[in-house]
C-alpha cells in the first residue's frame, strides 16, 4: 500500500506547472505530508519506470526516463495561433467559397494582405478554385479536404447557418456578449 | 400549501416559464412524478395565475397561453369521454407527464455532470507535459468555435441585428384629398394633374402620390367638384375646379 | 522488473499535452511496443497511486486522484461556472444527442438565450453535428470528446442514470409538443 506522503507528493508534482522545492510542495500538499519522505518513497517507487521524479537545482519535477528521449519532441514547435484577419478571411471563404479576393474585401470591409491567404494554404485549409470569367479572369478560393478534418466537420454543410449563429449568439455586439458572459458565470450553484 | 402558494406568488420572476413552474408545483405533490394527479396539479397552476392576476402582477403570453391548454385539458379530463377528440385527454396528460419527468431528469443530470470529478476542479493533468515529437498537426491552430464566432462578428459587424423596418413612402388616399383640394382652388383653368403631385425624388413616393391622386380626383369629379380631360389614352390627364 | 511496453506507453502518456488515443500512442512509442499491453500494466501499476491513466472517448491520460482534491484544488482557480440553462442545455445535448435546437427548447419549454450554446461551445463540449434530414434542415449538437474527458467519462453510456432513463422512454425522440407548437413557433427569435 502506498502512503498518503507518497501520494500527495505525486500528485502535487504531477500538477504543477513549474519545478517546486521542498517548501512548496509543502504548502501545496497541506498539513502533515512528510515532504521528504514522500519523496524518499517515490524516487524509489519510480526507479525503473518510463518517468523519474528529479531535482534539479532544488526543485522537483517529473521527467521522462532518458532512454525514452526519443519520443520527446525535440523543438519545441509552438503551435501558432491564426491572425484575427485569418480567421476572418477562412471564415469567408467557408461560407462562401469559391470567392475571390476582391469578395473577400468586401465582406470583410477591409483589405487583406498578401500573408493572410498563403498563411491559410499554408495551413492546408484553403486552396485556389478556379478563375471566375468574368472581366479580369481572378482567382478564387475554396476550403480543402483537410479544413473540413481538422475542425471536424464531415462537409461545409454542417457549419452553422445564420440563424444557429444567431441564436448561439454569436451575431451579438462584443460588448454584449461580455456582459452576458458575466451575468452566465454569476449564477451558478455548485 | 398556503404557505407554499404565497412564496410561489413572490417568486414568479424565478421561473424559466411554464413548464419550469409546473415541474415546481409538481414537485410539491410530494409523490414519484410518475405518480402525479396532472388533474390536482392543473389546479394548482390555475389557481397560481388566478392569484398573479389579483395581485396584478404581469403575467407572459406563454404562461398564459399554458393557462389556457391546461384548462382545456380540465374540462377535457372531467367532461364524458367524446371518442370523437383525437389524441383523448387521458393521453395528453399523460405526454405532459412525461414531460415534466424528462425535465426533471435533464435536471437532475446536470447536477449529477456538474457533481463528477471534473478536469480542473477535482482532478488534474499534467501542469507542465514536454509534448511528443510526432506530431503531424499543422502547426496552425485554431478551433471551430473561432471559426463560427468569426463569421458571426463579421455578419455582425455587415448587417446590424437590429432590424429597423424602413417605412415605405407613400401618400394615403385621404392625404390625396385633401392635397387636391387644398389646391383646386388654384385651378381655375386646365392644368396637368403632374402639377398636383409633391415635389419628391423618391420614385415610391411619386408612384403612390400619382395613384392616390388620380383616386382623389375621380372621387372629387364624382362629386362634381372638379372635371376631368383626357385628349386620347396614356395622354396628359387635365384637371380643372368645376 | 517493469516491461518495455509499460514504460513506453507511461511516457508517451506523461508528455502529451492532450489524451491520446491508442494508434497515436502507438505512432509516439515507436515500432514493437504493445500498447495495450503496455495500457493494461499501467492501469494495474497506478492503481493505488496518487495519479492514474485513464481512458476517456477512446482517449488516454493521466490525471490526479480525485480523493486527492482537496489539496490540489486550493489556490485554483474554479473552472468557467455555467448558468442553469447552460447546465440543463448541455445535459439534454449530452442524454440526447444528436439534438436539434428546437428540441433543446421543447425540453426546457422556454427558448434557448444567446450565450448559452456558444458557451458550451467555447468550452469545447458541444459542436455542431450535421443537419437533420427533414424539413428546415436544422442544424444539430452533439457533446465532444473534450466533453467526456472534462466530465471523467468513459464514454457517453456512463453519463449517470442513463440505461434507467433509457428504459423509462425519457430519452425517445423528442415528440410534437402539442400545445407547445404553438408558443414555441409564436416566439422565434426574429
């Protein structure tokens, strides 16, 4: 049977989100944890797993068994959240493909830069369409297989129509939508 | 019950419409709701929006639209059975019963999901994971959510929500009139009815000022205040006091 | 001495910032290692510990021990706390998805408010899920594998009480609510 220093220990480093001394995990654990001996127990229980308790400096974390490194990534590749603009123009382009730059200036009322379309093919999610005949023959643009996979739609049919986005309120001024947000969290009773 | 029925009364801006305040007075029939007399508690409901009407307290369509259903379902369930009546009392009462238990047990979930160990809250993962090499993801994010939120602003931000309906310009029959009128004393000699018409650059307004006009003064010509001449068809229509 | 397949599996899971299901463990731990093998001596390893693996919608994690709350719940903040509509809503999308919205609201006998869907889905526990065949094509909601990890299922059969509610019919399509057509059509949001 494991004790409840052990326990309490594992699980305060497990949670953390950053290396923790002694006296940390001494607050966090609360009243009568045996911090040492937790840790005493647990570098013992994790002697030949797939993760080790280390310290470094003092501070204690879990890491992965360096024999295992290999399925570490090694850079950390930060994923990039898409631009208020890209969003805006994917958006358009889901609702309305095939469209053309130009549509999408209208729409949107503001011009997009060259970067936001190649960021979004880029991406995967948006691909050429086609010139459209008319005068000035442009280009347009439409949303691809792997937009459809990664927001886990089966097909541009399943997204919301006016109508779902209004009544989900999403066709709401921001300012409202924050004050709703308030009134929704003040209410709850758990 | 009193008792019950006089908090009901100060909390009527509590409920989330009528059925929310059904399941509450089910509730206090204190039995399974399986088991509920719908009758005792179409009663019960009546007499709570006879005494909100007393009180004078305003009372939403929707309440009292289920006033209504449920007094017709009363007299329904007390009246000789008529074959006739399609689906029988006996078998709403029984749809509303079941409605009131599947509210209730929606409710109940709810606070049973509400009450698990909840990611967050009861338990934790992971604060700091090192992250995985394999991962074949585009390293753009973003979530559907963005997505649809970001359509909505921009539909948002195109079209207003609030629609204001635009009054079509018109001119009515009796503002015709009374224009006409006002003006034949001017005509004394022949004069196009264009020159009766107001002054607009809005081609609605022109096109119901001249047909309501034109109304007007075939009515006056009727009355044999004003004569009408007409050289051939789709000519200039002249018009002069009589 | 702890198998390969253990380790593996215990690391893969230790570093992945989101549950994993088997085939990407398996894509992480690399050629030979038995995942479910490994998934099953873990489960058996952890199970007095203060953290455990579980599976949740196909996926796999660690999480702390619940009886471990309450130390690890102090200084934290509460998760987003939900309105009862949105509660009640995210139940009844939960027991009968997938569920239109009109039916959301022949449930709950009062229309939904903005804010209430788009709150569950902001949290990431309920997503659109393709449109009904029938007239209108109303769009539907279904609860999402972020949904049951959050709540600690499984999967959607250990939603609480659900095989009783089942077997009452309290979980049958939602039928032509009679007197409710009328109030409900009367008062459709614009």
């Amino acid at each position: 049977m494991i004790g409840h220093d052990e326990r309490a220990v594992e699980a305060v480093l497990f949670a953390a989100e950053n290396p923790l001394t002694k006296s940390e995990i001494e607050a966090a654990a609360g009243e009568g944890v045996d911090v040492a001996a937790g840790l005493a127990a647990l570098a013992e229980s994790y002697a030949d797993r797939g993760i080790h308790p280390v310290e470094r400096g003092g501070r204690w974390h879990f890491q992965t068994a360096p024999d295992l490194a290999h399925i570490l990534r090694r850079e950390r590749e930060e994923p990039r959240k898409l631009s208020r603009a890209a969003i805006e123009t994917l958006a358009i382009i889901a609702y309305h493909e095939p469209v053309s730059r130009a549509e999408i200036e209208a729409i949107r009322g503001v011009q997009i830069s060259k970067g936001t379309l190649d960021v979004l093919m880029e991406a995967g999610w948006v691909r050429p369409a086609g010139r459209r005949e008319v005068p000035g023959r442009p280009l347009t643009y439409a949303t691809t297989a792997g937009f459809l996979t990664h927001f886990g739609l089966e097909s541009r049919r399943d997204l919301p129509g006016i109508e779902d986005l209004r009544a989900a309120g999403l066709l709401d001024p921001v300012e409202d939508m924050l004050m709703h947000a308030e009134v929704e969290t003040g209410g709850e009773d758990d | 019950m009193d008792q019950a029925e006089d908090t009901l009364t100060i909390d009527i801006d509590g409920w989330e419409g009528p059925l929310d305040l059904l399941l509450a007075l089910a509730r206090q029939q204190k039995v399974d709701l399986r088991e509920l007399s719908i009758l005792a508690l179409v009663e019960q409901y009546l007499g709570f929006i006879e005494s909100a009407k007393q009180l004078r307290l305003e009372l939403a369509a929707d309440y009292l639209v289920m006033a209504a259903w449920l007094a017709y379902l009363k007299s329904g369930l007390l009246l000789p059975r008529d074959p006739e009546v399609e689906p029988s009392p006996e078998e709403l009462a029984f749809r509303l019963q079941l409605r009131l238990q599947r509210l209730d047990a929606m409710r109940e979930a709810g606070s049973r999901l509400m009450g698990r160990d909840r990611i967050g809250r009861d338990v934790f993962v992971r604060g700091a994971p090192e992250g995985l090499k394999v991962i074949r993801k585009a390293a753009w994010q973003a979530e559907l959510f963005d997505l649809i939120a970001a359509y909505g602003a921009i539909t948002a931000r195109n079209k207003p929500v609030m629609h204001v309906v635009a009054r079509r310009p018109v001119m009515t029959l009796e503002a015709a009139l009374q224009r006409v009128e006002a003006m034949l004393g001017h005509a004394v000699d022949w004069t196009a009815l264009e020159r009766f018409l107001p002054a607009t650059l809005d081609p609605q307004l022109a096109k119901s000022s001249r047909a309501s006009s034109f109304l007007a003064m075939l009515e006056l010509a009727k009355q044999g205040r004003l004569e009408l001449r007409q050289e051939e068809a789709f000519d200039t229509l002249w018009v002069r006091a009589a």
